[in-house]
C-alpha cells in the first residue's frame, strides 16, 4: 500500500529482471501509476513527465549482474548512464 498523500508514478520497461506481478498491493491505489516504457525513450519520458508533472524523480534502475557485464557492458551502459541522462538532460 501507499503510505504517502502523494502520487506515485512508477515507470518500468519490465526486462528480465521486472515483473509487474510485484506491483499487486499497489495497482489499485488511486494515486498510483504506471507506465510501461523504456527510459531510454527521450520522447515517451517527455510524454509522461507532461502528462504527470512530478516534483521530484528517483531513479532506481542500475544493471548489476557483474557476471553478465563481463560478456557485454553495453547494456550496463544503456542503464547506468544514457537512461540516467536522458531523465536529466534537458530537451
């Protein structure tokens, strides 16, 4: 449940490592949302931040499956730092 007067936007592209399942307690609270999306998507997250208006962003999305880094970074890179950009850099 909800434990905040605030609303909670809660945008996912549901990889291997989401499941929307986990979201059961929450989808039915009215001040909750979400969105499936990939950050990466400059012109989505323009489109969501518009639509939602949010005072603040946390981002907790960050690939750390050291093992699968080490057969190829560049999803690690897409994660941790062009995803990051792309919900701070302005348009």
């Amino acid at each position: 449940m909800l434990n905040t007067e605030h609303e909670v936007v809660n945008v996912d592209k549901l990889t291997y490592a989401g499941n929307v399942r986990s979201l059961k307690d929450v989808t039915s609270n009215k001040r909750f949302f979400f969105e499936l999306s990939d950050i990466c998507n400059r012109k989505k997250i323009e489109t969501i931040l518009y639509k939602y208006k949010p005072d603040k962003i946390t981002h907790l999305v960050a690939e750390s499956h050291v093992d699968r880094s080490i057969d190829d970074s560049s999803e690690f890179i897409q994660t941790n730092i062009v995803r990051t950009h792309t919900l701070l850099a302005p348009t």
